[in-house]
C-alpha cells in the first residue's frame, strides 16, 4: 500500500519535508481563516479529516490518498499569497499551482503509482469546488469534468474538513455548500463515480461545446486522423513512434530545430519552428493524412492552440501522454544524443499538465509506475 509519510506527526512532517515548514508564517486572511498562519490551518484540517467517522470507514489506500490531500491542498499559498493594499490578503490560482507542485512532490520526491498521484493532485485542485460550483456559469460540465479525475466523494469529506479546520462567521453556509454538492453529484450520476458517457466523441463534444445536451449523441465525419504526443524531454517518444506509428507521416519540431541549426532556447527561433510544423500540418491535413505530431506539448494553452487547428480540418485528434519513473527518465535523458540539463528538466516537471477527457477525441495514457 502506498503512503506519504508512516510518521504522520506534525514535527516530523515539517522535519522532514521542506513545503511543509513552509507552511509555518504564510499569513491567511482573518476574515475567513482566524485560526492562524497555513500550518495551524492545515494541522486543523488533518484533524477533523481523520476524526470524521466517514473517513475512518473508508478502504486504507483511500485514506492515505486523502489524508495526502488534505497535507497538500494549501501547500502552494507560500508562493501566492499576498497582502492587498487594504490588507485583505489573498492567494489567487493556489489550487492551481498547488496541483503542479503536488504532482512534481509524488513524481520526483516521493515515489508514487501515477493514479494515485494523479487522484491527489486532483483533489489539491478542486479541494474548492464544492463550496461554490453552484454559483458557476455551467456548473454541470464543470461537475462531470471533474468527476473524471477524482471520486467526488473523497472530495466532499476534504472540502468539509477544509471548512472544519478554519474560524469563519459563514461557517455553517458553507457546510450547507457541501451538502447540496453532494446532492447536486447524486442526481448528475457522478456520486463516487464518473458520468457515464456512450462514446468518446459524445464526452469530448459534451465537454466542448456549452450548449451540449449531455445525452447528444453527435454523428461525425473525420477526414484524417492526428496522434498529438505529450511527454517531457527524455521519456520516449521516438520509442513510441517507432513501436506505434511506425510509416505515418511525423512533424517534429525538434528536427526542424536540427536542420536548420537552431538551439532549443532560442525562444524566438522557436515561433518559427512552430510555424513551419504548423505550414507542414496544414499540407497533410488538407490531404487527408494520418500524422504524428511530435513535441513534449506539457501544458493545456500549448495543445489546445494545436487541437483547435487540426480539428478545424474535421480531424480526429488522439492525445498520447508518455511516462516512466523518474528515476529511469534520468537515464534515458542522460543516454540521449541531445540531452536536456537537468535544470531545465526540473524546471519542465515543474509545469507539467496531464492531458485531460475534454482535450481531445481521445486521450490515452502511456505510464510505466516503478
């Protein structure tokens, strides 16, 4: 079974792991967190996480993946907080960067099987959802879409624990929140599960287009079909051409860099590179033809810009993510005739976004867990 720490005492926590004494003088707004400073916050919410008798009910590998969320569902106010000219204070996107944070930690640092991690760093990001999915634009689709990456009842015990663990006047209505969540999951059919969809193409077009029915049954023709790979540096790719796309058409960036003598870091060259990829897609797509589109693609902005021209052509796009443990992406970096430095490769994993249901046709997951 797996699990962040056997030791889960406080002192050994922060002894041990360096985010955690982070959390020690991170300043929270009074208004909502009177109980004091992230750390005090975060010990309180631990506490009323396992003290709640549905967490104590739960399978014990569920429970190590909470009680890990809940450590980490704050760890990224250190780098957002700040003090507001009226001396409100704030951490906008924590959530956010918490996930990438979360998932570099349990990639990295502390060797975790790639579902467990990613269920995690899952729960960092939405630990806020049920408070105020409700007030929402499309709270449906927001919903659906997040119970494809967790099970929503192991986020309605942390987002309660969450508001158990602070000192707030609008306590109870954010209790009653979480109440409707829950009720809100159990008739969208996403309780401790993930909306059943009939198809790929009916779950990527609920998930894409607002005024979708999430019962439509769309009906579509694809003229051609393109594999968008997603990998950081060093973990394969050409491997995966070789073994999967072996005779399809491949656009490289990389290769175009080659030929023309241009280095990696020469962001500028790089607009150009990806224009001329984008030059040699477009002939391809007006063809018809299968290809592959190779580059490490590591962020969402980065592969819907790519996503929104293939599909323009009525193709059928096909997210491959790559990964393998760390210590072996070391390796094979090191081995590698154009290797990356190992900053920069910190820095890539740092910025790292897995490819999510709604990104593309289909998006297929190649992980290799140590």
């Amino acid at each position: 079974m797996w699990y962040l720490s056997e030791d889960k005492t406080w002192s050994n926590l922060a002894e041990k792991f360096r985010w955690v004494a982070d959390m020690h003088q991170v300043p929270q707004d009074p208004r909502h967190h009177a109980e004091g400073d992230v750390a005090v916050h975060t010990q309180r919410v631990l506490a009323a996480l396992t003290g709640a008798a549905e967490f104590i009910a739960l399978p014990a590998q569920q429970q190590e993946i909470l009680w890990a969320a809940a450590l980490l569902h704050d760890v990224e106010k250190r780098s957002t907080t700040r003090i507001e000219a009226d001396g409100s204070v704030t951490c906008p996107h924590h959530a956010k960067r918490g996930e990438l944070t979360t998932r570099s930690i349990l990639y990295r640092d502390i060797v975790t099987p790639f579902q467990v991690r990613e269920q995690i760093a899952a729960l960092v990001r939405f630990h806020g959802l049920p408070l105020w999915i409700m007030g929402r634009p499309s709270p449906e689709r927001a919903l659906l879409l997040a119970a494809l990456r967790l099970d929503t009842r192991l986020l309605a015990m942390l987002a309660r624990a969450d508001v158990l663990g602070r000192d707030c006047e609008d306590q109870t209505r954010l209790l009653e929140n979480i109440e409707l969540f829950e009720l809100f999951c159990q008739e969208q059919q996403c309780w401790g599960q993930a909306r059943a969809f009939g198809s790929d193409l009916q779950r990527y077009h609920y998930l894409t287009h607002p005024q979708a029915s999430v019962d439509f049954v769309p009906y579509e023709q694809f003229q051609s079909e393109v594999v968008l790979l997603c990998a950081l540096p060093g973990m394969g790719k050409d491997r995966y051409i070789a073994q999967h796309a072996a005779g399809i058409e491949t656009i490289s960036l990389d290769n175009i860099r080659r030929q023309h003598r241009l280095s990696p870091t020469d962001k500028q060259a790089t607009g150009w590179v990806v224009q001329q990829a984008k030059l040699q897609a477009k002939v391809l797509l007006r063809r018809g033809a299968p290809f592959v589109w190779n580059a490490t693609n590591i962020t969402r902005q980065l592969r819907s810009q790519l996503v929104e021209l293939f599909t323009a052509y009525q193709a059928k796009v096909k997210i491959v993510y790559l990964e393998v443990p760390y210590a072996q992406w070391l390796r094979q970096n090191a081995g590698r005739e154009h290797s990356v430095p190992i900053r920069a490769m910190e820095h890539l994993l740092s910025k790292l976004e897995i490819p999510q249901a709604d990104e593309a046709h289909e998006v297929e997951l190649v992980v290799q867990d140590a």
